[in-house]
C-alpha cells in the first residue's frame, strides 16, 4: 500500500496473514494466469469467438477479493471479468466452455466472455457497458441491508470509469444509504487505449474523489495479494459491521492489449517491461520462498494448477456446441414469447 498515511486511521488493523492463507492466494493467483493464458491460446486457435479482455498482470485483486470474501457475498465485474468469475469458484470449463460457446459453459454457451455469470457462486455478471454495474452492486448491498444479511456486494471497474457519471450517482446514494458495498476500481493506466492521465483531472480516478463521498482515500499496491487482502478484509468488515461502503483503488497493469486485437503499441516504450518487473505472481512466488515456504510445494501447486487447467480444456473442448431448441432458453421470463403477441 502507497499511502497508508491517506487511509482511514479508524479502520481496525488487518489480521495477520496466516500460512494457510497466503498459500491459497499464491494458488488462486496461479489458476487465474493459467485458465487466462489457456484462454488466449485458444483464441490463437480459432476456438474462441468474439472479442475477449484478458487481465494478466491483474491477478493478485481478484485472487486477494476471492480468499477474503464471504460465499454468498457478491461479486461485479465488467467485461474483463474472467478472473473475478473464477475467483468466486465458478469452474474452470464453466468459464472457458462459455468462451468457446459451449454446452458445458456457466451460460450454456449464449454468454461469451463479456457476460459471465455464476450466480450460485455470486458472480452476478459481467457488464460491458462502462459503469452500469455500480448502481446494480449498489441495489444488491440495498437488498442486504435491508434483509438484514450481512452479505457485501463488492464492484470492480476500471481507471476510466471513474469519470462516468454512474460512477458518482452510485457511490453518492452508497454514501448517502451507508450501503454494505466496496467498489474497487482496478487503475491499469489505460481506458482503452487512452491514458488515464491524458482525460482526468485528479492524479488518482477513484481515491482522489473519495472525498467528495466522505469516504476516505485508499489507494493499494494492486500486484501486492498480501497488501489487496489487508484491504479488502478490512472494507468487507467495515460493511458487514454496518460501516458503510469504501472506495478502493489498486494500482496495476495489464499485460496485454486491452481487448484480443490490440497490439497496445500506444505503450511508451519500456513500459511493459517495468511493470513485468513487478509482475504479481513473480513477487508472490519471492515473498512466499523468503518466509520459508518450501519450494517443492510451490512446485507441486504449479503443476496441479496447469493440470487444472488441461483437465478443463479437454473437458470445453469435448462439450457440445448448444442446440438449436437451446437458443430461445432462458432468454424470457416465462420460458417463451408467447406474451410478446
Ligand atoms: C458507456 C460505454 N462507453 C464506452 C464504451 C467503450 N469502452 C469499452 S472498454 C472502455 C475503456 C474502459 O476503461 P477502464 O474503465 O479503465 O477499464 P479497463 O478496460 O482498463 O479494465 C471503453 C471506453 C463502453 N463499453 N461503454
Ligand atoms: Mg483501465
């Protein structure tokens, strides 16, 4: 975390960060870069339709957000959601069988990459349309507070939008109602293939607008799991105790282009370099050695997690395109369209 001094001073501390705990972060980050490397392979192989968003270089937030959250909080995500899908427990070929449009995918094959749901799970979807889920994750933590549940609703979005307009409506009423939602915008420097710095005024798209909600400013090392985990634990205390929401911003990149035709060539050069540097799962792997882990488990995790992954290939591979009688299933509320004549 880049400025502890900025965070709320009356939040109670974060719990250690037990072995346990740390070895599920290291797992989880691993599941996310395989199942998302495996997916840019497949796209490579004509096997994957349509466009796709990858998060490589993003994984310590969802994998941190997935080992602190509670099962039947909820999770948001946008169109680069692939990793907070699986992050909730959605399964592998769940997730790249819907890529690849099969029967065996969370959404019977109808979704694609854009709209993954899993709502057993509560991965309450994917949404391409920048900042449309804030207001929904607002509804959903109303519904909890209302209920009397204690589930969190917890939002990822990106850098750019914060300068959306359903940014602040949401996080005025989450404010205003105390609602049990922690939004975390994921800052990877780049909207599309736009700078961030280039079209915004603040220096920091969320946390410097924090203050405009009576929330404080909270800005985390995004490719620091340990340092995503304190946070999050924290925020996800403070709703459940009735606290209110927080506003989270982790800083981060990706290591690809924004979608799978970009070349991202509008990088200065170097750039990538530097942050692959500070890859996550690179520094995970160092930190976790350092603490006296032993390395023939690590090892051991690495193959398991890459198994995982071929099981779950061959599994999406093997599925069924949908049938034809699939295709007019679960698109209307009463099961037809009887109602529309
Ligand atoms: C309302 C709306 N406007 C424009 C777009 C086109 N669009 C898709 S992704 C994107 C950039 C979003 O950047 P950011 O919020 O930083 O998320 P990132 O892709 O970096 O994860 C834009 C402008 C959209 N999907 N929805
Ligand atoms: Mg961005």
């Amino acid at each position: 975390m880049d400025t502890s001094a900025k965070r709320n001073k009356s939040s109670p501390p974060a719990p250690d960060i037990g072995r346990e705990t740390r070895l599920e972060l290291y797992r989880l980050q691993l599941e996310l870069r395989y199942c998302e490397k495996r997916a840019y392979d497949l796209f490579l192989q004509n096997l994957i339709k349509g466009t796709s968003h990858l998060s490589l270089g993003q994984e310590a937030i969802a994998a941190a957000f997935g080992v602190a959250m509670r099962p039947d909080d909820w999770t948001f995500c946008t169109y680069r959601g692939h990793a907070h899908t699986l992050a909730r427990g959605a399964s592998m070929e769940g997730v790249l069988g819907e890529l690849m449009g099969r029967q065996c995918g969370l959404l019977g094959g109808k979704g694609g990459s854009m709209h993954l749901t899993d709502v057993k799970k509560g991965a309450m979807g994917s949404y391409a349309i920048i900042g449309a889920h804030l207001p929904v994750a607002a509804g959903a933590a109303w519904s909890a507070q209302y209920r009397g549940t204690e589930q969190v609703a917890v939002c990822f979005f990106g850098d750019g939008t914060a300068n959306i307009g359903a940014f602040h409506e949401a996080l005025n009423f989450a404010a205003v109602w105390k609602l049990p939602v922690v939004y975390v915008c994921e800052n990877n420097l780049y909207m599309e293939y736009t700078p961030i710095s280039a079209v915004t005024a603040v220096e920091h798209p969320a946390a410097d607008r924090a203050a405009a909600y009576g929330l404080p400013s909270i800005i985390v090392d995004g490719n620091d799991a340990d340092e995503v985990y304190k946070v999050a634990r924290e925020a996800l205390n403070k709703a459940r105790a009735g606290g209110g929401p927080s506003l989270i911003e982790a800083k981060t990149y990706r290591h690809s282009g924004h979608s799978r035709a970009d070349p991202a060539k509008y990088r200065p050069e170097g750039e990538l370099e530097k942050w692959l540097q500070r890859d996550p799962i690179v520094l995970y792997r160092e930190r976790l050695l350092k603490l006296g882990f032993n390395e023939p488990t690590l090892i051991d995790m690495e193959a398991e997690a890459m198994r995982q992954v071929d099981a779950a290939t061959a599994t999406a591979k093997a599925s069924p395109l949908p049938s034809v009688d699939d295709i007019e299933k679960n698109v209307w509320a009463d099961g037809g369209s009887a109602w529309r004549n």
